[in-house]
C-alpha cells in the first residue's frame, strides 16, 4: 500500500463577509471573474479566486489533484508564490481537509513547517524540548528516551537552563534542529529543507539531516532552489494556481518551470 494517495483532492478557503450577498460583494466578484486573461493565468500569483454554490467567494487553493506516493520517493514542490505548495504539504499533514475528493496516508507523518512554534520566549531550553515535542505528536516515554541526544546535538551547555529570550538566533536553530531530527518518522515534510545555524555547526547538522531523510520511507519538501531538489529529491512535481502541471524527473520539471517563468509578469 503507497504511502500517499490523493485522488482528484481540492481544497477552498471561503472568503466570508458581514454581507456575503451585499452590493459591495457582487461587485467585486464581477470584477474578478471579468479580470483580463492575463491577470488570471500563470502571469499571477496566488490561487484561483471562485464562487460557491452558496455564492460565497472562494480561493481555490488545489484542483484536482492526483497524486500517488510510493516507497523511496523525495519529492520537490515547485512553482510560483501561493500556487499551493504550502496548502499541499499541510493537506498532506492533516492540517487541512479536503473540501472535496480523498487524501489518504500511512505510516507516522512528521511536519517540520515552523520549527520556532511554540515558543515561549520564558520557557528555558530543557522546557521547549518538552513543549516542542508534545507539539509534534510525541509520546513522553519517547521525549524521555531523546533528551539525552537532543542535548548533547544542540551544545548549548548551561543555556539549556536559561530562558529562550537570552538565545541568539544560531542558538534557537540548534536547539529547534536538534529536536526535529530526534525522532523517525516515515512521512517527512518540510516548507523548505531545515537551516543549519553557524559554519561550526553546519557539518554536523549535514550529515544528522542525511541520516533523518535516510530512515524515512517518504519525504516531501516544498521550495523554489533547484539545487536542493537536485540534492534530495528523485521526483519533482510543478504546481500553478492549484493545479499540477507536471509530475516526473527533476529535470523535466525544472525545464517547464523555466519556460513558465518566462511568462510570469508578461
């Protein structure tokens, strides 16, 4: 059984108003379905704006989207700013549900979306350990059992104690990375792959990150830099406005993302 199957899956976001059916509210809506051409296709950026059966204004954020994940797969999500990239990855994390079609998954998903969520500016290190890992869908037996490593990873030494607020940024990616990568996970995604910190650190987060992909069964990872989908990924899929335009090798992707963004702003 594949990991992740999606079949014809969409995802809207209502736009709600006071008066949805208010003059106003018809107006603008007849301004954006008579927009010209040019503005509603690959030219722009976000989703496809839409009307409910209800007559609400909706953003289409995924259309139909078919899509089937196997075993070994990496993944890389491209394509233009609000073409759903984001919106893919939380669906895939049961962040969103469908508003029609079918998602479905197997096996522990690991979201590493906002690594700084969570965090109390008072709470000290060895206490965001605790918040951040309940905020991942841990076990406490399992938090328990990768404390020790956690610690030791981020090298904080006597900061662990102190309150985050006293941390530099260098210090709260160390502490942040080293508790993501402290637990397998067969489903892993990221919104973009997962900063390092200081040139010290970065060796060492390498080869930690390397070992967190290779354990997984699938990984999906949402970002505009071709070299990190040439690094990691054996699979590239092209999104615009919702829909995927294109589902293959790397290559073949990134050859039709060049000749998208020849049009892009035209």
């Amino acid at each position: 059984m594949d990991p992740i199957v999606a079949e014809n899956l969409n995802i809207e976001f209502p736009v709600y108003e006071t008066k949805g059916r208010s003059l106003r509210h018809m107006l603008l809506f007849n301004q954006l379905r008579s927009l010209p051409t040019r503005f509603k296709g690959s030219q722009s950026v976000g989703g496809s704006v839409g009307e409910s059966h209800e007559g609400v204004v909706v953003i289409k954020a995924l259309h139909d989207i078919n899509l089937r994940i196997k075993d070994g797969d990496r993944i890389g999500l491209i394509g233009h700013n609000g073409c759903g990239k984001t919106t893919l990855l939380r669906a895939l994390a049961g962040i969103y549900e469908p508003t029609s079609g079918t998602l479905t998954s197997h096996g522990r998903i690991m979201p590493l979306f906002n690594l700084t969520e969570g965090m109390s500016p008072d709470a000290t290190g060895r206490e965001l350990i605790d918040i951040r890992c309940v905020l991942l869908g841990l076990k406490p037996d399992e938090v328990t059992a990768a404390k020790p490593d956690i610690i030791a990873f981020c090298q904080l030494g006597d900061y662990l104690d102190m309150p985050v607020r006293t941390y530099s940024t260098g210090m709260l990616v160390r502490l942040s990375f080293a508790i993501a990568t402290a637990f397998n996970a067969d489903i892993l995604l990221f919104d973009e792959l997962i900063g390092a910190g200081d040139a010290s650190f970065i060796d060492q987060a390498h080869a930690r990150l390397e070992k967190f992909v290779e354990q997984a069964s699938v990984m999906v990872v949402a970002t505009h830099s071709f070299e990190i989908i040439q690094k990691w990924c054996n699979r590239a899929i092209l999104l615009e406005h919702g829909h995927m335009l294109i589902d293959g090798a790397v290559e073949d992707v990134f050859d039709m993302y060049r000749e998208r963004v020849r049009t892009y702003g035209a």
